[in-house]
C-alpha cells in the first residue's frame, strides 16, 4: 500500500522520534518471514521495549538524519526490519537474535551503538550485555565484596586467636564482689 505525503511525513517523524531517544539499531533482512514469526517477534518486542517497525529504507535515511545512527544511511539496501532498543542497549540484539534461531530467513544486516556503524556479527555482541536487572545484581555483587572479605578476615583472625571461645568463657569467670 502507497503511503501519501503525510503518511510518509508521520512515519519518518515517528521514527526519528525513537532514534533519538533509542540505545541501539539493529537492521535485519526479513524477506520470506511469515506472518506469524512476525507477530510473535512484534509481541515479544513491545515487551522486552523494542520499537520494530518495517519502513522504506528512504523513510528510515529521513528519519535517522541528526542521530547518532545516521551512520547507517548508505548501508540501507533491501527490505529491512528495524529494530531499535529503547530500554537497555542489548534488547534489540537479543531479540533479533533469538528469532534468527528459529528462522534462517532472518540475518542481521547493520548493528548500530553509541554512532558506530557495526558489522552485523556484533549482534552476538551485543545480544550478550546484561540486562538491567543483571548489570544491577554484578553491581551489588562487587560492591558487596570487600564487606564479605573483611568478614571473613575479621573471623580468620578471632579463630586463630581463641576469640570466639575466650568471649564465651569471660563471663563465667568473673566472681560477684
């Protein structure tokens, strides 16, 4: 279906829109896809917050002008899926990724982060950063460490030192006056 002029206007101003707040850009080749994969990935997408859309390459070169993945614009030949991730950098990689394993007909053309254009191999890269929720738990992990290792030390020293049975004893020594 032909889009008319404003169509065309509100698509690349939709899309630019979330190229300008999005972390990452994954551009994949989806022809031979059927429309079930596709809904499942567009279901899968909006709840991992991804932005997936199909548009004209000349819509998406429009759109992504003033971005940082304006880098993509000569790399964008054939029919693409747009996959930008809004939430967390890895999203759109993980998601590309995970469907690409079902459906050999899906690759991984572009791979765009922080304004570099990058091989489409990255999209293992980048499918494997940690969540939110993951970097958070590494985070707490490491801030956590020094406290448990001067635990432990704390514990090494007093039960080398007959600490922890002298403190019990102390007391029962000690005659009322």
């Amino acid at each position: 279906m032909a889009l008319n002029l404003s169509q065309k206007q509100e698509v690349v101003a939709e899309l630019a829109e979330v190229a300008a707040k999005a972390h990452s850009l994954v551009a994949a080749e989806y022809a031979g896809t059927t429309v079930e994969q596709m809904t499942a990935m567009r279901k899968k997408a909006r709840e991992s917050g991804v932005f997936l859309k199909v548009v004209k390459n000349t819509l998406a070169s429009r759109a992504v002008a003033g971005t940082e993945f304006e880098v993509v614009k000569d790399a964008l030949t054939g029919p693409l899926l747009y996959a930008f991730s809004t939430e967390e950098p890895g999203a759109a990689g993980r998601l590309i990724k995970e469907f690409a394993k079902g459906n050999d007909k899906l690759k991984a053309k572009i791979v765009s982060v922080e304004g570099k254009l990058l091989p489409a191999a990255h999209v293992d890269v980048l499918a494997s950063l940690p969540t939110r929720e993951q970097a958070l738990a590494m985070l707490a992990r490491v801030l956590a460490e020094p406290a448990t290792m001067f635990a432990r030390v704390v514990k090494a020293v007093a039960d080398k030192q007959g600490g922890g049975e002298v403190a019990a004893e102390a007391p029962a020594e000690v005659e009322p006056a």
